[in-house]
C-alpha cells in the first residue's frame, strides 16, 4: 500500500506542476506562497499544500518534521549491495523529529527519490535489506517515540549520471484520504 502511495505522490505532484505552469521553485505561479526556512507552497483547491524545499529546510508534516542534510552518490557496491547495471546508489542524510502526541510509526519507504520533474515514474524506493548496509542507515521499520529526534540514511538506487534529486513524503491518513505533500531537492557529490 505505500508503494501505491508514493506512485500517487509522483503522479500528482507531477500534474500539480503542470497545471500551474510552475518551471521551478523561482518561478511563482498564482497559488504559491513564499514560506521560512527556503520553502514555497502551493495550495490545492481542497484546501492541501504541496510544500517544496532545499537541502537544510526542515519540512513540518503532521507528525514529524523531516530535514534533508546532504547526499552523495557511488557506483560501488555499499555493504555488499550493488546497483543494478546503468545505476548508482544515492544515500540520502535524513533528521527526523516526532512532533506528534505519540509514536510514530515509520517506514524507510514512507520516502521516495525522484529524478525528473518531467516523467512521473522515475523514482525510487529506499533499498530494502535485512541487515543494514551503512552503520547509520534507517531500518525498514522503526517507531519514533514523542519527541524523539533521529539522524540516519536512506540509500537508493538511480540511473547513472543523475546528481540533482529530490526527496518527496505525502501524509496518508488511515481513513484513505491525502493531506499535505512534501518535496526536497538538492544535489549528490559523488565519493
């Protein structure tokens, strides 16, 4: 079910995008609102955001605030994982802070990576694996207690030759329906 999710997330960011003729984060359409901390909005006719980002803005979700502190990309294998043929793997630095009234459940594929603003499907779930592959990657599942705050990575796996990136989350509430969507973007340095 969360994978469905994240593929509904890129769909419609993606046809949000291109309905306000939004070319990126300079350029302001109608429905955009400047934000703090290096963050614009734009609000949906239902009355939901999708708040977009840069590495550093800390993103408010309603149970968690998320932070993407940096990125970097290798064609070598990580752990004894390797990527795929034509790929590379990205590890994403990630903060994440409980600011609900009570744990919160998290999965690392809560997140997914995007590549392109242009093509709806070129995304990526974090790699999945019984053991970590880095000492500080997040586990597949994990809860965060109240106002608990946890640094820790998520790797995926992209097409080789991407550098610029962007990390996206969007509220799914147990009654099926959709709040806010979440998008960060920033750069990979290779190591």
């Amino acid at each position: 079910m969360k994978k469905f999710i994240a593929a509904v997330l890129a769909g419609i960011m993606m046809m949000s995008l291109a309905a306000c003729g939004k070319t990126g984060i300079a350029g302001a359409g109608s429905n955009w609102v400047e934000e703090d901390d290096n963050i614009e909005a734009y609000k949906y006719d239902d009355g939901t955001y999708l708040y977009e980002g840069r590495e550093g803005s800390t993103m408010k979700t309603a149970w968690f605030d998320f932070t993407v502190n940096g990125a970097y990309y290798t064609e070598d294998s990580i752990g004894g994982y390797t990527p795929s043929n034509g790929n590379i793997l990205v590890v994403v630095d990630l903060t994440l802070k409980n600011t609900f009234t009570e744990s919160v459940p998290m999965w690392q594929d809560d997140f997914v990576l995007l590549w392109t603003e242009e093509v709806e499907d070129e995304y990526s779930y974090p790699v999945e694996v019984s053991e970590p592959l880095l000492d500080d990657q997040f586990p597949n599942e994990f809860d965060m207690k109240v106002n608990e705050t946890v640094d820790g990575l998520l790797i995926f796996e992209a097409p080789a030759g991407e550098e610029d990136f962007s990390i996206a989350f969007i509220e799914y509430y147990e009654d099926n329906t959709e709040g806010d969507a979440f998008r960060v973007y920033f750069s990979a340095d290779e190591k």
